[in-house]
C-alpha cells in the first residue's frame, strides 16, 4: 500500500477522556480525528475512570452519521496498562489506537496481536481497529525507526514527540530561547519523516503546545508541510482550522500539478518537461499526482 491509499489525517485533536464536555467540543470541531487520551493527559488514579468514559463516549458515538475519525491513545506497552486499555476501548470499536512509545515494527506486531485478540472477543472482524504509531519517543525508538515497513496491514502512520525524549535524554529543554526545536528533536522529527517515507506511511507533525499562538502554529505547521508531513496533532480546538487550512491544497496548488500532469500526459515517454520556463521531471509528477490524490480524498 503507498501512502497515497491512505485515509487523509490533516488536524487530529487530543481530548483527555476524562474531560466531559470537551468531548463534545472536540467532535463540533472540524478535526478530521478525535484522539481521545488515556496516556499523558491522565494520571494513574484516574485510569480506570477515562477508561470507562472512552469506551462509553465511543460506544455513544460511533454511528453518528457525520463524524470525525475516533482513536484512542493508550499506554505503551512498557506500562502493564496497555491489555486494560484495549479491553475496555476495543468493544467501543476506535477507528484506531494510537500507539505512543512504538519501538519499530516489533513493538506493532505485539500491538496487533494483543488487537487481535480483543476484536474476537468484542466480536469485531479482524484488523478493524487500525494503528498510527507514536514513535521516535524514546532513543531506542528511534534507532528502529526504519523497521516499520509491512508489519501490519494496521498500519495507518507515523508521528513523533519530543517530551518524553527530552526527558529520557535528562534534556533541560528541547527548545531554544525562541522556541524552535533544539537539533536532537530537529533530528528526532526527521528521522520519523524518514521511517514514516520508508514504510510508505503518511507523516504527522507533532503537537505545537502554544496554544494561543496562531500565526507561530501557522509558520510552523507550513514548514512542517514544505518537509513532506500530511497532517498535525492539536490540543486546543482553535488549532484545528489552522491545521486544516495548511494542509488543504490550495486552487493554485491544484492547478500546477494538474499542469504538471497534462504536461506529462501530452509528452508521453518524456522524463522532463518545461512549464512557463521551468524544469519539471518524474519527482514532480510524482508529487503532483499524491497532490491531487490527497484533495480527491478530502471531498
Ligand atoms: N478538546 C475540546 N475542547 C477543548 C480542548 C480540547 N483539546 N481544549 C480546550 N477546549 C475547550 C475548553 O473546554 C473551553 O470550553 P468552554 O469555552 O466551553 O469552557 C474552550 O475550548 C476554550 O478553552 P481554553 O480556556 O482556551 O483552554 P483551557 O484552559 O480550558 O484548556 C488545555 C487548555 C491545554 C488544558 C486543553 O486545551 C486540553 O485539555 N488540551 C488537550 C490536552 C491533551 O489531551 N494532552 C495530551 C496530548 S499532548
Ligand atoms: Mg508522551
């Protein structure tokens, strides 16, 4: 499967599922997907509760006609808590789990099995509960970065994080005085690029956490769009339109690759062709082409 089969994730936006009404909120919000958190955003004595209130939220929602995608974070597997997560949220039938702290295509294999097991016992087919891995967080993530390739046919996508790296590496920040990444997490976010490219799976951006910083979350999500990322991870509603915005080909976007197309078309067997005085080979039409898949798929 290339990337350009799968489903189309601009904006996911995070909601502790503990939160209440911020559930509702986070569905009214025009996120493409609603990633209801049972890891970081919950802390240990209130596991079991935001266990309980995801799998009602999803049991009460997963028919609504116009909806946006439903997943679920869940704990690593290195935190004994992940069988109770699936146990509880797998009856609820999540569009996906996503899977914080994956270390490579092993780490998804385990995943798929333990997933496997709990859709027999919900009765659910085989392989409906998909997978998007949360990987590059820690340093052992990352050295497996590339090891993700046709592990599972769950497999969804690949996003990272810098928090829980940072705090492995005894990091005192991963940011400098204005905000941007430090080369660790610079290099972290590229390697996910990388691994997610290799294993023909759309990247996610991670989380930018200043939330009330619109135009610094636009800048950036461009940027994280100009390097090959598909989509982003948010935490705050308003995030959502910027995200989607961004992500969104524009009209004059469509219309160049459509050019880049015809252009191709009507010289067939040419590896390049010129455009208004400009050099376009078989990368660009490659480009052009998961383009125009990606608004095909926004319709
Ligand atoms: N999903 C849905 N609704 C949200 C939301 C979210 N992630 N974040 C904020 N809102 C709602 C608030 O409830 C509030 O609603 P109200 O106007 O009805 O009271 C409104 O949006 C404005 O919120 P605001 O006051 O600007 O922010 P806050 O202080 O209430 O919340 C956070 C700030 C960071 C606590 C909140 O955005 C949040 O919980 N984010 C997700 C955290 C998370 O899941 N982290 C794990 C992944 S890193
Ligand atoms: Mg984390």
């Amino acid at each position: 499967m290339t990337s350009k089969e799968k489903p189309t994730m601009r904006s996911l936006l995070f909601v502790p599922a503990d939160a209440g009404a911020k559930l509702d909120k986070a569905m009214a919000s025009g996120a493409d997907v609603v990633i209801i958190d049972l890891e970081d955003s919950i802390t240990p004595e209130r596991k079991p509760a935001a266990r309980q209130a995801a799998r009602e939220y999803l049991t009460a929602h997963n028919a609504d006609a116009k909806r946006p995608r439903l997943f679920v974070r869940i704990n690593g597997l290195d935190t004994g808590m992940t069988d109770a997560d699936l146990e509880a949220i797998v009856p609820g039938k999540p569009d996906a789990v996503l899977f914080p702290k994956a270390e490579g295509g092993a780490s998804v294999v385990h995943l798929d099995a333990k997933l496997s097991a709990q859709e027999a016992i919900a009765g659910l087919a085989e392989g409906a509960v998909k997978v998007l891995a949360q990987n590059v967080e820690s340093a052992a993530g990352l050295f497996l970065a590339g090891t993700f390739k046709d592990v599972s046919k769950r497999l969804i996508g690949m996003t990272w994080g810098p928090e829980d790296l940072s705090a492995e590496l005894g990091a005192e920040s991963n940011r400098d005085d204005n905000g941007f990444l430090t080369e660790p997490y610079r290099f972290a976010r590229s390697v996910c690029l990388f691994g997610a490219a290799a294993a023909k799976l759309p990247a996610i951006e991670t989380v930018y956490v200043d939330f009330r910083n619109s135009e610094g979350l636009r800048q950036d999500t461009i940027a994280a769009r100009r390097d090959g990322f598909v989509g982003r991870l948010a935490i705050h509603p308003a995030q959502v339109p910027v995200i989607n915005e961004v992500f969104t080909p524009s009209a004059e976007q469509i219309d160049k690759a459509k050019a880049i197309i015809a252009a191709f078309a009507a010289n067939p067997g040419a590896g390049a062709v010129g455009i208004d005085g400009k050099m376009f080979d078989r990368p660009h039409l490659v480009r052009a082409q998961a383009l125009l898949a990606r608004v095909g798929r926004l319709k």
